[in-house]
C-alpha cells in the first residue's frame, strides 16, 4: 500500500536526521537514556504524522455536492497536492466525473504534475489572446518547456489573424515572448477562426473546446468561471471512443487553421494546404510517443 511506503520514506528521513544529530553532538555529551527514549518517541510520532498527512491526500481528496442543476466541489484539500503521484491524481478525478473547481495555486500545481509524468506530446487548445493567456495561465507554458522532452507539442489559439494582430499592437512584449517561446521551443502554434468552434466541439460530443490532451493517455477540458482566478477541469482518460471524437473534431478545424511564427520582428501567417494539413493531421493523432 502506498501509505507504508510513505511511511518507510519518513522513517529513514528521521533516521537520517537522528544520525546527524549523533555525529554533531560534542565529543564529551552523552545525553542520558531517558533524554534518548523521550527524543526517539517525539521523532516516532513526528514521523507517522508526517506519513499520515501525506497519504491523507490520497484518501480525502473532496466532497461533491449537488445544488440545484449545478454541481459543487469542496476545495482539493492541501494533501493531496503534496503527493506527484500522477495514477493517484488521475483515479481519484475519473471517479469523480464532473467538473472540479479549482483556484489558481491548484490549477498550477496539478498541471506541474501532468507535465512531469507524462512526456509525450501535449496538444493544447485555447480561446484567449496570448496576452489574456498569460495573465490566465502565468505558468503554464512555463511548465510545458520544463519537460525533459517536448516532443512536437501543438498548440491552437481559437482567434482571428486581426485579433492577433491588434494583440500584438496593445501588448507587443508579451505576444512577441509568447510566439517566440513556441517557435524556439518546437511547439506548434496555430490559429483558428473561433466564429464556429464551440458548433464543431458539440458535433464531436466534446464537452468542450478548450483542453489539453496528455500523451494521448488522459484528456483535460478547461473553463473559466466568472469568479476572478477560479478555474474549472474535467480529466477523463482516453480510450478509442474519445480518440475518435478528437480526431473528427481536428479533421474539422485544420484546414481553416493557420500557422504563426515570429520573424524579422513581426508575425507570419501561413496558410494550411492540403499536404501541410494532412502532415498535421498524422501527428495530431500519432500515438506512439505516448508514455
């Protein structure tokens, strides 16, 4: 059980530390046998509340409450985030099966997680402006390109080219940065009209347009509430029924999209073609990196 093995973890963490203790005492002080019993009990009971905090995670994740048609969640406790287990996050939120309030500090740490532990390529879809992205995910892309491996990552921005553009006039830092961390990173950047997308998600039976897939092992669906830095997250696994709905939902949305790359100071467009998009399209859904 995976509580034992925290607390094997936090008994030789203590040991190591009793170890030291020993070795730096002065050479002439030798406490006495009641002062050693009394020091090692303390240790022992520090050590199986550090273990039971731990894995109390695990075991406490939420409450989900049902309040008219609305659904509710209780905060994810502290615990649970201290954990990198990604099976254990993953499990606990399939059962769950609806969406998962989360704040901004949560968000953060539980995409650190997904990044960490699964280094195939991540496909990211988004409707806000780079501008608005950064400010609603300040560490995101700062996650992403920590990765040991990025291996072709694609991203789509569901915006006009004139939105772009116009973003890039009010806010030329933060979208010069943005474009180039996608370039320099081998991340690919597209755009796409957003006029139809949420028609095309509920045509694919997707619960929504804005997601990220995850070495095609596990799917994230994201929105934002109303309420300032509060965010809200789906994750279901994939098996071959969503591939499926995925795949009809790119097949639809590629050949309107554009790519975007940074040169000479400025943005450049490009067109998909017919061959672009296919080559596209075979990495979109190419599953062999997944791990």
């Amino acid at each position: 059980m995976r509580f034992f093995r925290i607390l094997r973890r936090e008994l030789l963490v203590s040991g190591c530390v009793l170890l030291v203790l020993i070795l730096l005492r002065p050479a002439n002080f030798w406490p006495s046998f009641e002062k050693v019993a009394i020091a090692v009990g303390v240790l022992a009971l520090l050590t199986l509340a550090r273990a039971l905090y731990h894995a109390k995670g695990i075991i406490d994740l939420l409450v989900v409450e049902e309040s008219g048609d609305s659904i509710r969640s209780a905060e994810v406790t502290r615990s649970f985030f201290v954990s990198n287990a990604i099976e254990e996050l993953r499990t606990a939120l399939r059962h769950i099966n609806q969406w998962l309030p989360m704040t901004r500090h949560e968000l953060q740490r539980y995409t650190r997680i997904c990044f960490n532990h699964c280094r195939g390529r991540y496909i990211g879809t988004d409707r806000n402006l780079p501008s608005r992205f950064v400010q609603v995910y300040p560490f995101y892309l700062t996650s992403q390109s920590e990765r040991d491996t990025a291996p072709g990552d694609i991203r789509f921005l569901f915006v006009t080219k004139q939105e772009l553009e116009a973003d890039l006039v009010s806010h030329p830092e933060e979208v010069a940065q943005f474009v180039r961390t996608h370039n320099r990173d081998g991340i690919d950047l597209l755009i796409v009209n957003p006029t139809t997308i949420d028609k095309v998600a509920k045509d694919a039976q997707l619960p929504s347009a804005e997601f990220g897939i995850f070495a095609w092992r596990f799917i994230v669906y994201f929105k934002i509430p109303k309420e300032p830095k509060r965010y809200a997250l789906l994750t279901e696994d994939i098996d071959d029924r969503s591939r499926r709905r995925l795949q009809t939902f790119f097949e639809s949305i590629l050949p309107q999209s554009e790519s975007v790359f940074w040169r000479h100071n400025s943005l450049f467009f490009r067109q998909q073609d017919h061959d672009s998009a296919q080559h596209l399209l075979a990495k979109l859904v190419d599953t062999s990196n997944s791990q």
